[in-house]
C-alpha cells in the first residue's frame, strides 16, 4: 500500500511463479478461453475476488434467513433415478448394476415434496442441480439453486417468504435496496405488453396491439395476416426517427431471426408520417397507432403482423434490443415482479397433445381444475415465476397433493400407468398416505449474484464454470476414459473420438 515500510533482517523465497499469461488486473481485455484455462489466475483479480465474496454472503444471508422463519436446511440424494422434468438428465452408468443408471437431479422437486409428506414443516436446500442442455449466458450444465418447500402453504405464503429473502440477500450482500411487496402480473397480460413472461420493466416501449385499427386498411400484408388469424402489433422506438435505411435494413434481418417475414415502419415528424408505406393507411389510423404507441415527433414505430406467437417473439426481442441500443436502460434500477396465472398445460402442436406449462406436479387453481375432464387447455396453474431485469430468478407452485387429480394430470398428459409407475412410482406411492397441501419455489443462486454484481454472463459468478461449449478449459473435462473403465461399467462406445 505504500503506508508500511518494513526494514528486511532476512528474506525468504516461499515460492518462485512463472510469468502469467495476462494481468493480474481489472479492465483488462482477454479471451474467455483463456480466462477459464488459467482460472486460478483469472480469480486473483480484485473484482472476481469481490464476485467470490459477494456469492458467499449471498448464500449466508440465505442461510441466515431461512433459519430464522423456521426452516430445516436437508440434503437430498445427488444419485437418482431418471425423471425427465424438461431437459435431458445428466446420467452415471452403475457399475453394479450393467445398462442401468443414474441421474443427477434436474432439481430436488420430488425429494422435497416426499419430505412435505414425511411430516417436513419447511424445508431449504442450497443445492446443485444438473441439466443437460445447451448452455448460455444465463444457464449452465451445473448450478446452484436455494431451493424451497412449505406445508400447509398456498401462493401468497410462499411470495411473502420469498420476497423477504431476497430483501435480505440483496440487501445484505449487494448493498442493494429492495421494496416489498412485488408487483404480480398476469402471464396473459406479461406476453401481450411485453412479448415474454420474463420482461425487463426498467423503460417503456410497450408491444401494442393494432389489429382492429389495421383491419380495414389497403396495406394487404396486414389485411392478409388478420384475415388468416393473425394480429398487428407495433411499438414505438424513441429517437428513432432519425435511423437511416441501414439501420432499419439490421433491425428488419434481426426480426427475422425470430421468424417475422417483415418489418414495417412509420416515421413521426413534426409534419406528420414518413414512410413507403403511409399511402395504404388513412390519416386517423396512423393517428390511433401513434396515440396508442405512445409516439412523438421524432420517434419510430415498428409494426410486426404474424400469428400470435411470432409478433411476440420478434417484437419482443426487438423491444429490448432497442432498449440497449437506445440507453433507455436504468443499470442501477432493480425491478422486482411476479408472473402469475399461468395455463397449467400447453398444447404441442407437432405432436397434436398437451404438455405440461412447467411440470407434472403442478397444481391448478381450484375455481378451473373441474375443466381437467372436459377443456383442459383452460385450466390454470397456481405456478409463479419471480423475474428481475428481465431474468427469471425464481420459479415454483402449489403442488397437487391428492392422488386422483395427480392421476387424471397424467392421463391428459398421456402417461401410461405403466409408464407412471416405472417413472414415479415411489412418489405416487407416497401420495396415497395423507399428503398435506404444499407449495415452493427455488430461486437460482448464479443468477441472483449475476444480477447484484451486474453480469451478463453467468459464467463471471460462478468459480470454475463450464464453457458455452460444456467443456471445462481447466480441467479438461468431459474426457476420454480407459477401456477398463468402460468394461467395468458394461459400456461400449461405437463412435469414434
């Protein structure tokens, strides 16, 4: 520090260190590759030092908190069988048992449940779960979540603890202020303002909804989509008045990545409308699209026409895209609400039958659950995602606890008894002897800290992460393992390596 002087009688070299391969700095620019192939170098540096930290406290708030409201902290097994809950497992071959496996958990959902049914009044977890999908930025093979279960609790009980916790994490270990409680907004109304049941509510630009104002005018591309079942959506680009025919040419190509055939745009002048396309419309429509758009002089509107879930996606996306590009985002802004009122299945068109909306545990409200026999596409889940700057961070539900509708959720979803059985038999086992109704949920740890130290990839909070690839640059892993390995597991591998 500079504040010390030390007069040296004797020196002894503890150990000598080759040169590293970068900095041990901040602000310095490295390749990822290269950052987690040298992590014990990368972690030496004050602000992943800071990240460590700040994950530690995160986690002991946690603990300190859920001991407080009178939680049982209680490991599940990391060794389990295979239950499919939406991604792939990440299986282990048994060495005693040839061609029969293991899964490591996609999460403790029935382990905790079951503990519910043992007489658990509340129950916490911080605990390593595992999913075998593509990674990205904000997901990984491996991570962490607090995972939560509650008896005799319904979805009010289960926000107010959640909310509590995550005043106190934020608070404790990012020196972050939080209000209580959250706003809740319907999922129906979440997709149609903002495109995604995960929006970033820090700025505007809200989807609005043009069909019935576009119904009746001469441009065919919009007559056409409405005609067929489609919608018009549009949303207004603040400043964007002033993008030029290249700009508008990139944001056209990134709609299309999510399948949008088009982007049609408007102009807002203080002379009026300008575009190629202002011909097909009268004047008092472009007027009811800025009024409802929100426009100004000087903005841009973009108009999206598709079925439903297109205009979704693309304008969506294109919403937050232009959120960044156009500074219209708050960082220091955190802001907290729940999405509720799911469905509690969806239907899967390619394969002409329902799929559950989350997963098969998942209770629906009691007002719509008689609609199981005869409409189930209209009943609703008491499911609840928690999302934060446009990340989910959160997600549970009231779980079924009486067997006859956890029975008639598996024939609409149809699974065999055969099948339910093979697959969950252990746990429709213990339903049969006097569940209690329960509820939960499982914030993820890797986000939450993500969020406080203001990442945007998950990768920068965690101490030794998987690539974007699912490889371990450190470690090398996953690796090629001896024969012998492979013979004593009863494995053979066909493929070349």
């Amino acid at each position: 520090t500079g504040e010390i002087e030390l007069a040296v009688d004797s020196l002894n070299i503890l150990n000598t260190a080759k040169t590293p391969p970068f900095p041990v700095e901040d602000d310095i620019e490295v390749a990822e590759d290269i950052r987690m192939r040298y992590r014990f170098i990368d972690l030496r540096r004050p602000e992943m030092q800071k990240t460590l930290a700040m994950r530690h406290k995160a986690a002991l708030a946690a603990r300190n908190y859920m001991n407080e409201q009178g939680f049982l902290e209680i490991e599940t097994p990391i060794l389990m069988n295979s239950t499919p809950e939406g991604a792939r497992d990440v299986l282990v071959p048994s060495r005693h048992y040839p061609g029969r496996f293991y899964a490591l958990p996609q999460s403790p959902q029935q382990f905790k449940q079951i503990l519910m049914m043992s007489g658990v009044d509340k129950y916490f977890q911080i605990a390593r779960c595992f999913r075998d999908e593509d990674t990205r930025s904000d997901r990984q093979l491996e991570f962490t979540q607090l995972d939560i279960e509650m008896s005799f609790a319904g979805v009010d009980d289960v926000l107010e603890v959640t909310e509590g916790l995550m005043k106190r994490i934020f608070e404790e270990a990012g020196d972050i202020p939080v209000q209580t409680p959250f706003l809740r907004l319907p999922y129906h109304e979440s997709m149609a303002r903002f495109g995604n049941d995960k929006p970033d509510t820090r700025f505007g630009m809200e989807l609005t909804d043009l069909s019935d104002v576009m119904a009746d005018c001469d441009f065919q591309v919009f007559t056409r989509t409405l005609s067929a079942g489609g919608q018009v959506k549009a949303i207004a680009a603040p400043g964007g008045a002033n993008f030029s025919r290249k700009d508008i040419d990139d944001l056209t190509q990134f709609v299309a990545t999510y399948r949008a055939k088009g982007l049609a745009w408007v102009k807002v002048t203080t002379e009026g409308f300008a575009s190629g396309i202002v011909k097909f419309f009268t004047t008092e429509q472009l007027e009811t699209a800025q009024e409802r758009t929100g426009a100004k002089p000087g903005d841009i509107m973009f108009f999206v026409a598709d079925k439903p879930k297109v205009v979704a996606d693309a304008l969506g996306n294109l919403r937050l895209h232009l959120g960044k590009k156009l500074n219209l985002i708050d960082e220091t802004q955190y802001n907290f609400l729940w999405i509720v009122d799911y469905p509690l299945f969806e239907w899967n068109e390619d394969e002409n039958r329902y799929e559950p909306f989350h997963h098969l545990f998942t209770g629906g409200t009691e007002e719509t659950l008689p609609l199981l026999d005869t409409d189930p596409g209209k009943v609703q889940s008491q499911h609840y995602d928690l999302v934060c700057n446009g990340y989910e961070i959160c997600s549970g539900s009231v779980r079924i606890h009486q067997w006859d509708i956890q029975q008639k959720v598996f024939e609409v979803l149809g699974i065999t008894p055969e099948e339910v059985e093979s697959r969950f038999g252990y746990f429709i086992d213990a339903l049969a002897y006097g569940t209690p109704p329960h509820a939960g949920v499982a914030p993820g740890l890797d986000r939450i800290v993500m969020l406080m130290r203001n990442e945007e990839n998950i990768r920068e909070v965690i101490a030794f992460p998987k690539s974007q690839q699912g490889l371990c640059p450190l470690t090398h892993a996953p690796s090629v393992v001896t024969d012998t390995q492979l013979e004593e597991l009863s494995i053979r591998v066909d493929a070349e390596l």
